[in-house]
C-alpha cells in the first residue's frame, strides 16, 4: 500500500506537471492508469496467496491502489484540458486578421484550418480513452475555440472593423461548424458541438446578411427567434467598430481626393 500510495502515485503525479510532458504523452499516463486499476485485482490476488490468506475470503489483501488510480487519471485529465486549450491557444494567436480588409479571400484563414487539423489528429488519439473524457474535451476545445474568435470581434485595442473582414471570419466560422459536425469523438449527441457556436454564428448571421427588421421585430419574443443569442450590447459595440471603419475610409477617400 505504501508504494502504490506513496512512492508510485507521488512519481506519477509530478511526471504529469511536468511542463515538457506532451498532450499526447498525458493521454497515454491516462490509458495507463485505466489499465493499471483494472489489474488491481491480480496483484491483490497474488499478495493473498503468497501471505497465505488468499483460502479466507474476509482476509483477501486489499490495496488502496484502486482510488489512487482514479485520482492520478482525474489529475491527468485537468492537465490533458490545460494542455489542450493552451495549444490552441498557440494557433489562435497567429489569427492576425486585417480587420480593414475589403473583401475576404474567399477561403478560410490558414491558422484555423491548421487549427482544427491538430484538433482531429488529437482526437484521433483519443480513441482509448474513456468516452466522457474525451467527448468532454473535444466540447471544452469548440467551446474555447468560439469564445476565442468572439473575443478577437470585441477586444478593445481594435477600434474599427470592416465588413470584409467580418465575411472572412464568417468563412473560418463554416470550418468550424463542419468540423464540429463531423464527430470528431463518438458519441456525441447530434448538433450539440455545432451550438457551442451559436453566439457566433447568429451574431455574424445578423451582421453580414444586416438583417435589422428581423432583429427588431423578434427581439426578446421567444427562445426559436433567429437571433436571440445576439446580446444588445455585443451587437452595438459591433456597430461602434464598422462605424469607426467607416469614418476611417471616408476620411481616406477625402485624403486621396485632394
């Protein structure tokens, strides 16, 4: 019990905060302290007979090594989820949109495609691990992942936004929903990743089709309406930043008039 609870479970907890650890070396401590818990039994078996107490059923050994696995797998998990959005973060923070573009590119940005490669080749992986987990991971990355982009739409330091530039996040917002689609783990129920980018989806919806009456005339009537994740606040500080394009661009036509 000593070396299970002690020695092992103190190395296994100080390997998974090690900062050079990968995400996908936590996955496979994870697996492995699934299978070492499942083969608890044997080791409790083998104890028994070589203590001699293995004929008695009441004097079976037993070993707390069992809940020791299922917290170092819990303490392993924390840290996949920390890792996890931590390398997204490393791609989000290549997402340098030209917030004046006048028309996007036609196709999706380079840093969300490669983005969401990486999402899919580490839910590829995991395969092994218990369903939960990994259909909590993979909802915890779209989740992230929407709020992230919608931070990037309202982040102070960018006063001014154009209508191309909102089109084109409207193109990395298609990538998005097709992966969240496409059941990435299984299990999933049907359409619930697609909602974590619901906020996104309606605001820019709104935005980009600038459809106002409809808007305004189903606003705060029902939970079906089509734009009842668009918050009012979120949807003025949108039209304070194209607005601020706009006196921009005027101000440069006037220049380049002259």
């Amino acid at each position: 019990n000593l070396l299970l609870t002690r020695t092992l479970s103190g190395c296994l907890s100080s390997l998974i905060r090690r900062p050079s650890l990968s995400l996908l070396q936590l996955i496979q401590i994870v697996i492995n302290t699934l299978h070492l818990e499942e083969t608890n039994i044997y080791l409790e078996n083998f104890i028994s007979e070589l203590t001699g107490t293995g004929q008695d059923a009441n004097h079976v050994a037993r070993l707390q090594a069992r809940s020791m696995f299922k917290d170092i797998r819990a303490e392993g998990e924390e840290y996949i989820y920390k890792k996890l959005v931590s390398k997204m973060d490393e791609f989000l923070e290549l997402a340098n949109y030209d917030w004046m573009m006048a028309d996007p590119t036609g196709q999706a940005s380079p840093w969300l495609m490669d983005l969401i490669a990486f999402l899919k080749s580490v839910f590829e992986s995991f395969t092994n691990l218990p369903p939960k987990l990994a259909q909590m991971a993979c909802m915890s990355s779209c989740q992230h992942l929407a709020r992230s982009i919608m931070a990037l739409l309202l982040q102070e330091n960018v006063k001014a936004i154009s209508t191309g530039v909102l089109q084109q996040i409207d193109l990395d917002l298609v990538q998005c929903e097709m992966f969240a689609s496409s059941e990435p783990v299984p299990g999933m129920e049907e359409g619930v990743l697609v909602m974590c980018f619901s906020d996104l989806r309606q605001l820019l919806d709104l935005f980009v089709s600038w459809d106002w009456s409809t808007y305004f005339a189903d606003f705060g009537k029902s939970d079906s309406s089509r734009y009842v994740r668009v918050q009012p606040a979120t949807a003025l500080v949108i039209l304070d930043k194209l607005k601020e394009a706009d006196k921009k661009n005027s101000r440069y036509d006037k220049n380049h008039t002259n």
